[in-house]
C-alpha cells in the first residue's frame, strides 16, 4: 500500500462498478479506470467482487495469488489488509477473487445483516486509499447490493447497444431501493458508455438516448470499441500497460481526468 499524502485528508471513497447485464464492460472499465486513476497519482484499491476473477486476471494475478482472497476476506475468516496485492502500476492494489465466492450468497443466506458484510470488512482499508472501486458481478444478487450497501456511488458502464436503455431502468432502479433501504449516501456518479464504435449508427443513437434519459450522469467520454482493450486482458495487464498510445488508453485516461473533476474537492495527489 503507498504512504498518504502528508497532511490531505485520505477520502476512502467507494464506487460500485455495476450493471447487471452480463458483458458491458464492468471489469474493463473498474480496470483501467483503476489503472488510469493510479497514474493520475490517486491511491486505488481494486476490489473484486465477481466469482468469475475477471479483474484479478485482467491484472495479471495468478493462481498462487489468489489463496487469500475476497471470499476469506467477506467470511471473516482473514482480515482485508492481509489479502490485498500490489499490481504492475504503481499507486493500484488489487484484492483477488475466486471462483468459491460462488458458494458466499448460500453461505450467509442466514446472516440477518448479510446486506451490510462488505461494508464492515472493507471499512478498515478505507483511509489507506482514495478511491475502492469494487468491480460487480452481472446480476442483483446479493454480492452487488453488498458493493451497492456500502457505496458512496455508482458507475454504470453501458454498452451501446440495442438493449442498453431496459438494462438500465433496473440497475436504476435498484440503486433506488438500496438508497432507501439500506444507504441514503448512495448516488449514481456517472454512466460510462462503451464500445462505442462510430461507424455504427445503432452507436450514436444509443448514446443520443441513453444522454436524453439520462442527462448530465453519462460521462462526456465515450470509451470506443478498440481492439487493444480487448487484448489486454490475455496479457494480464491494464490497456495503460499493453499500448498505451492506443485509443482505449487514451479514452480511460480522459475518463479518469472527467471524473475526478466531477468528484471535485481537494487535490489528492499521492506523493509517489
Ligand atoms: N471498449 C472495448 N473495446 C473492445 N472490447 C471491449 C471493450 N470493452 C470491453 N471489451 C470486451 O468485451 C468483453 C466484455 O467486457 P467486460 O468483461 O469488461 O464486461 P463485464 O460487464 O465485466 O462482463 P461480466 O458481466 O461477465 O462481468 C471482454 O471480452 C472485453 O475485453
Ligand atoms: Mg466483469
């Protein structure tokens, strides 16, 4: 974990990266968002939160890797600190998942606070971090309204597609009911639109009525469908890494530049 900065008060904020739409770019975006937030001198925590440990592989951690993992970390079974990783980029840390995270929702199905578990284990790696971004399984199950529980906000990525606006009125909604229920804190802090890809039509009418429904929540920057995103994640590492001159990396860095100054208040840069 990297030193505070002398003097700043450390912000601890928690975003959920959710949607529960399978395959819109929630672990590409909590990845290189990460990664391009790192760079921009923020420290990040990376939680992973999804049995599929796309993002725990998207950062080039193996299976040695991964023994202590959110899983232990969620069941109590180990504190959060000792299961976080260091990755390749400088200022983000990662803690892993595993595919045994599956079994978490059964396990504490009987737990009357089991909505509130992620709130309480990760609240002690609050201050050593800026930002925690937790990147979401695809559904409403009890993992996300965990992540959505304990959130300051939410980034919904949203692939430019045909379905995209019905995906949304229910991630919506659902972080309505879990502001009313369990966290008056939460609010929607942007949508991210992806893979764009402008020679498409459908694209730009997507993005056209996502932005009307939707209003100033959809971040400026679209992130474009670029093949250097998706080869990333073979190599186990962000797009920063992989090419950083390729149109992905430079639309995340863009993004990550518009969010911080939509977040707004002090300057966090961390010292190194
Ligand atoms: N901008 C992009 N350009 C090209 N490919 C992309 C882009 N964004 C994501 N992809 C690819 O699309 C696929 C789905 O992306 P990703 O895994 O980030 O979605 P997800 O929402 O996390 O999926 P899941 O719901 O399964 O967790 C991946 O193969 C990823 O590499
Ligand atoms: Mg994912």
């Amino acid at each position: 974990m990297s030193e505070p900065v002398q003097g700043a008060e450390p912000a601890g904020r928690l975003v959920a990266v959710a949607n529960q739409k399978g395959g819109v770019g929630k672990t590409t975006t909590a990845v290189n968002l990460g990664a391009a937030l790192a760079e921009a001198k923020r420290r990040v925590l990376l939680v992973d939160i999804d049995p599929q440990g796309n993002a725990t592989t998207h950062l080039g951690l193996g299976q040695a890797q991964r023994r202590v993992s959110f899983y232990d970390v969620l069941l109590q079974r180990t504190d959060a600190r000792s299961a976080v990783q260091a990755t390749a980029i400088a200022g983000l840390d990662v803690l892993p998942s595993v595919v045994d995270l599956s079994a978490a929702e059964v396990e504490l199905a009987r737990d009357p606070e089991r909505n509130q578990r992620l709130a309480r284990v990760l609240e002690p790696l609050r201050a050593g971090y800026d930002l925690i971004l937790v990147d979401c399984p695809p559904s409403l199950g009890l993992l996300t309204v965990n992540a959505l529980a304990a959130a300051d906000g939410v980034l919904i990525p949203l692939q430019c597609e045909f379905f995209a606006l019905e995906g949304l009125s229910m991630i919506v909604r659902t972080v309505d009911r879990v502001r009313r229920m369990n966290n008056s804190k939460l609010r929607i802090e942007g949508i991210v639109l992806t893979m764009y890809d402008r020679r498409n039509n459908l694209s730009d009418q997507v993005a056209a009525d996502v932005r009307s429904f939707m209003g100033a929540r959809v971040f400026e920057t679209v992130i474009p469908r670029n093949v250097r995103i998706s080869e990333a994640p073979s190599h186990g590492q962000p797009v920063q890494l992989y090419d950083v001159q390729c149109a992905g990396a430079i639309a995340y860095a863009h993004l990550a530049r518009e969010y911080l100054a939509r977040l707004g208040g002090p300057d966090r840069r961390r010292a190194a």
